[in-house]
C-alpha cells in the first residue's frame, strides 16, 4: 500500500535536487521500491519552477550547488504561503554544525550526510510525510471544528476518519502540540504501548512524559528539545524507564508549522522506540571494533614472529657450536629466555585475533577440567575454595584441548586476581539449548545444542565499563606489572575460533561468572597425516629443499638450518622465482617449503600450480599467521602439513623430516 496517498489517491511526489547527475540517481534507486512520484532537478532555479508546477510532498534538497544554492531554495520555498508546508531535507557532503545551524534556520526540517545510508533515508523520509500528512488532515479537521461555514456533517466525519486512521495505524507515537500554551492537541495510542503509560494521563497534563526519562539525562533532553520552547526543530535520542521497570531507548524529533505570516501555531513531532536498533548498532560498533584490532594484533605477531624466527634460531646455532663451559652460553640462554617469552605472547595475540593454529579433537569437556583440578588448586592457593560440578553424561565438542585447558587456565587465573583475600571458584559444565534469541543477542551464536563450561569466582566483579574493553588486548585493571592483559582476550579468541560464544554476567562486589558455549560434536575428526616412525630420530637428510619466502631474514635463516642438516636448499623469494627455479633444476626436488601470505601469490597457489608440474614434490607451509586457505576457519587441516613461526632449528627439522617421510603427498 502507497504511503499517505492525497483524497485522489496519487502516492506521495519526492523532489530530488541536485547538480550531479550520478547523485539524482542514487536516490532515486534507493527510493525506487517505496512508490513514490519522483521527480528531479539539476538546480535551484530548476526547483523553484517545479515545486511551483507539482507541489511536491517532500524536497529531498543538495545545499552546495552553483549559482543558487540549497540554503536560498530553502528561504524561497518556506517563504512562499503555497509552499511553506513542504518538508525539506538537505543533504551535505560535510558533517558541519554551521551547515546544519543555517539549513534549519533557512527552514529545513532535516538533514542528512553523504554517503547516505538507504535504511535511514527511507525512515527519514517517511515520517516527515506522516508529519506533513498527519499536520495537514489535522489542520484541515481543526478548521472544520470551528465552525467553517456550510461544512457538510459527512465532510467532518470523512475527515476525522482519516486521520485517526493514520495516526492509530503507525508503530510510531505522533502528537500535535499548541506551542504557545503547550496544550496537547493530540497524541496517538502508540504512545501507550511504547512508554506504557495512557493517553489520558498526557492529556491531563502534557508535561508528565518527561518523568519517564532516566534522572540523569531529563535536563539535557529538555535543553536539546526545547532551546527556545516549541519553536524549532528538534532531533533527540533519550533513555525512559517504563512503569514496569522495563527500559528503551526513544529517538523523537519534531518541527514547527508556521501559518502564511511565519507564526508558529502547531508544532508536530514523531517518537519512536528505537532499543533494537541501538542494540544492534552497538553490536556492530563492538564486533568492527574487535576485528579492527585482531586485525592489528596479527599483523604484529606476525612480524614479530619473523623476527624472533631469527632471534631464536641464531642463538641455537650459536649455542650448538660453543663447549659447555663458555660463559657466552649463559647470555644465549638469557636471549632465547626472553624470546621464549615474546613467542608466548605472540601467540596470546593470534589466539585473539583467531588465527592461532587449532589441531581439533572430540573430547569430553568435563574429563578435560577433571583432569585440570590438581593443577588448578596449586593455581590458586589454598585461600581460594575450589568446586568442581561438571556433567558426567556430557556431548562432547570438537576443539583443540590444549587451547582449552589455556581457556580454562586464564579463567581461573582471572578469577585468583579477583579474589586477594580468598573466595570461591566453582567450575560447572552443562548441555544447553540456545535459542533464537541468545543467537540474535550475541553475534555468531548458532541455535542449537551446546555445552557450556562456566566459570564462577565470588570475586570484586566488574562494572559496566570494564566489561565493555575486558577482551581488549593489554587492557588490564592490575597495577602496573602485574599483568599483560592477554588473558581474557585469548579466552575470547580461542572460543570464537573453536565457534563458540561467551556471556559474562558480573557486577561489582557480587562475582562474576563467565559462561562459555561450545557446539556439541557431529562426528569424529579426520584422521591425521599418516608418518612413517623415524629411525633413531634423526632429523638429518640430503633431500632438496625449494624454499619460498618473501622476508630475506626468515628465507636465509629457513636455508642455512637445511643446510646445517645435510639438506639441499633452493632459495626463491616470490613465486615466480620458484617457478624460474624449477624450470631451471632439472633434478628431483623433494620438498616445498613455503610461506603462506606472501605479496601476488599466496603459498597455497604456488603449492597448487607447481603440482601441475612436480605432481611427486611434498608440501610443507610455514606462517606467523594462518588466515590463509590453507587454514579452513582457522583449524588446522589434517592433510596440510604445516608449521607455526617463529620456526627453530630442532623445529624445522623434525616437522621437514616428518613431511618427507609422510606416507602420502601433503
């Protein structure tokens, strides 16, 4: 149905106004589907000609254009007793106050900023026609209550029917307000619905809405709303409490109507409860905010991880070459020492930003934290009460139990810090259900079976602030030293990457409880890459060895361990170089090591189109990070053969060794 068709029953007419043709365009395919009349014009004196032929129900209106600009349209429109009913919307390439201060004393009622988004152009355009129609029939039904002379009893009927027709029908709550004495003239039964409380009580008294409004925000609402009473337009966002105790969020916005000599006799407005929206806006702010920084975080490890490649190794060859009793074994010691260190980290980091390698298994939740108890009381002292209570007869899940045990360590590692002078720890696990709307609150949720593990400490808690950074890498509320900050947002990492969901419940001086839901398994993992055993476990041999890696350090480094065991190495730095090398080496080459984000061609293409040619040559990936396709969804496939930087002599060797000697191609 046609959005407030006129008494002939033409939908409403949008004028577009704009010098640019590519920008008519856009609005006029964003508002394609709503059926309206849309008309358009490339100037202001092109406008001004056409608001005077069609009347338009809304003017959709560009404010820098050459020669007359979007502010004189305006002036001229809103001065002109024909057309000073007629909304306007203007539309600006720049988010300025000062444009926003003119446009409206011009006599805009709304602006919007490009790029535009559909959803809000959409929603702004049709309440500004419900406004203007619901200003218009009830203007034309007031003048008929006062006693228009030969007014026919069927025309008052007709009219009044109209509009509460409109006016009843909307989700939004409409009002129409006296200014000058602020008399409710008239307020829609949405109102009841949304604020909960009656029509009658506002009636009664007109200023009782504000007493739904939170405390602490009545004095700005009232400030930003009525600057100079009802005489300008307003456009407001406020909290209310609900005679049931429940809370929304409502947006209101409302403009003046002026009569021919520009007296302000009716001011119209539109509130609507916009809570879900906001939810999801705030949602959507959270999740960029996070992919934005997990982003960061491997971009760092994964330098970082080509850096200490280098470090560590350097410093095992070194050491492997000096007798026992040098004292320049004690400072490698100290260099591999804080290496070791930084490696930890790095991986804190890729488990936060979901790309830590995860070698999956199905496993039973409640055997794993069984099996962790011992542990975890030394992990917390005696002072802290520790209760296991996990399900026996529980599903199982498919996640790597190492990264689980990190989870479950973290957490109660956490829990410990909260706890200075003792407390409680319990530990629980549970087959749940998730329903549709834990999915739709918590993004990446799937409905279904789930195991949750929770973790509950009877700690300080947290208020709403922390809990809104707590997964952030290095944010920390310990004092200075006392903690990196990594321990939550690896908790948040490992269980998004093993497609799980986190609710945390806390509240200052009352505990907090960390609940954790994992998808019940569907069937066994696939089996891994079959290795022959190695005799004497020597990790030496004369294969040759093509290495591709774009960082000079890490390829030279990856080159000289080979060597040191007895390998044969070919060294490429892209992948049309290993291209040019395996052109050029007609021998058998053995084995491709190769790095896995390199810039043009990725390991994974390389690997797939040297294969075409060296169909028998075995493949073994090497990355700082693995978000990649060689890694499906961040979990390691079982028929891959793969290496995690930063890489060390005795690593490289064994895994080199253990992919030549697999008993299939990889």
């Amino acid at each position: 149905m046609t959005l407030f068709p006129d008494a002939t029953g033409r939908p409403p007419r949008v004028l577009i106004v704009d010098d640019e043709r590519q920008n008519r365009q856009l609005l006029e395919v964003m508002l394609a589907a709503e059926g309206f009349l849309l008309t358009s014009a490339a100037s202001g004196e092109e406008a001004l000609a056409l608001v005077e032929q069609e009347r338009p129900d809304l003017i959709l209106l560009d404010i820098m254009m050459p020669g007359m600009d979007g502010y004189e349209v305006t002036r001229r429109i809103k001065g002109n007793p024909g057309t000073e009913s007629i909304p306007i919307i203007m539309i600006t390439a720049i988010d300025d106050r000062r444009a926003m201060l003119l446009g409206l004393t011009a006599g805009a009622e709304d602006f919007l900023t490009k790029p535009v988004d559909r959803a809000e152009l959409k929603m702004r355009v049709r309440n500004l026609l419900r406004l203007k129609a619901f200003g218009d029939y009830h203007d034309k039904y007031s003048k008929r209550l006062e006693g228009e002379a030969g007014l026919r009893a069927a025309d008052l009927v007709e009219s009044e029917a109209r509009f509460r027709q409109l006016a009843e029908t909307i989700e939004e709550v409409f009002f129409l307000v006296d200014p000058q004495v602020t008399q409710m003239f008239y307020v829609s039964p949405a109102y009841e619905r949304i604020f909960g409380r009656s029509c009658a009580s506002l009636y009664a008294e007109p200023g009782s809405w504000n007493c739904a409004i939170v405390s602490g925000d009545r004095e700005r609402v009232m400030r930003e709303m009525m600057p100079q009473g009802l005489l300008v337009p307003f456009d407001v966002e406020y909290p209310i409490v609900r005679p049931d105790g429940a809370g929304r969020v409502i947006r209101a916005r409302g403009f003046p109507i002026s009569d021919g000599a520009g007296h302000v006799y009716r001011f119209a407005g539109i509130a609507e409860d916009v809570t879900e929206r906001r939810r999801l806006d705030a949602q959507l702010r959270q999740a960029g905010k996070m992919d934005a920084v997990g982003q960061l975080a491997s971009g760092i490890a994964h330098d970082f991880n080509n850096l200490l490649s280098v470090i560590l190794s350097y410093s095992q060859l070194l050491a492997v070459d000096l007798k026992a009793n040098d004292p320049m074994l004690a400072d490698l010691n100290e260099i591999e020492g804080a290496g070791q260190r930084a490696v930890a980290l790095t991986r804190q980091l890729l488990a936060f930003s979901r790309q830590q390698v995860l070698e999956p298994k199905v496993v039973n939740l409640t055997e794993i934290i069984v099996g962790m108890e011992k542990m975890l009381r030394r992990l917390i002292g005696e002072d802290v009460e520790l209760s296991v209570a996990g399900a026996t007869a529980l599903g199982k899940i498919l996640v790597d139990p190492g990264q689980i045990e990190q989870v479950i360590m973290n957490l109660a590692v956490n829990a410990r810090d909260a706890m200075p002078r003792g407390g409680k720890l319990t530990v629980d696990t549970a087959e749940v259900i998730l329903d549709e709307a834990y999915a739709s609150d918590h993004p990446g949720a799937k409905p279904g079976p789930h195991v949750m593990l929770a973790v509950t400490d009877s700690g300080t808690g947290m208020d709403k602030a922390t809990q809104a950074h707590m997964f952030e890498p290095f944010f920390t509320t310990k004092a200075l030293g006392k903690g990196t900050g990594l321990g939550l947002a690896t908790v948040f990492g490992i269980v998004r990457q093993s497609e799980g969901t986190i609710s945390v419940y806390s509240e200052p001086g009352k505990g907090t409880t960390f609940k954790l839901y994992f998808p019940k398994a569907r069937g066994e993992p696939a089996p891994g890459i079959s290795v022959r055993p190695l005799e004497n476990r020597s990790y030496r041999g004369s294969e040759t060895i093509l290495v591709v890696e774009d960082e000079e350090r890490v390829r030279a480094l990856a080159c000289t361990i080979l060597r040191k065991y007895g390998y044969h190495a070919l060294e490429a730095q892209s992948g049309g170089d290993a291209f040019l090398l395996c052109e050029q080496h007609a021998a058998t080459i053995h084995l491709l090591l190769t790095d896995v984000v390199m810039p043009r061609m990725s390991g994974r293409e390389l690997a797939e189109r040297l294969f075409l040619v060296r169909p028998q040559m075995k493949v073994l990936y090497m990355s700082g990070y693995t978000n990649d396709a060689v890694v499906r969804h961040g979990i390691l496939d079982s028929t891959i053969a793969f290496i995690q930087k930063p890489i060390t002599p005795d690593a490289l060797s064994r895994k080199v060794r253990e992919t030549i000697d697999s008993a299939a191609r990889v």
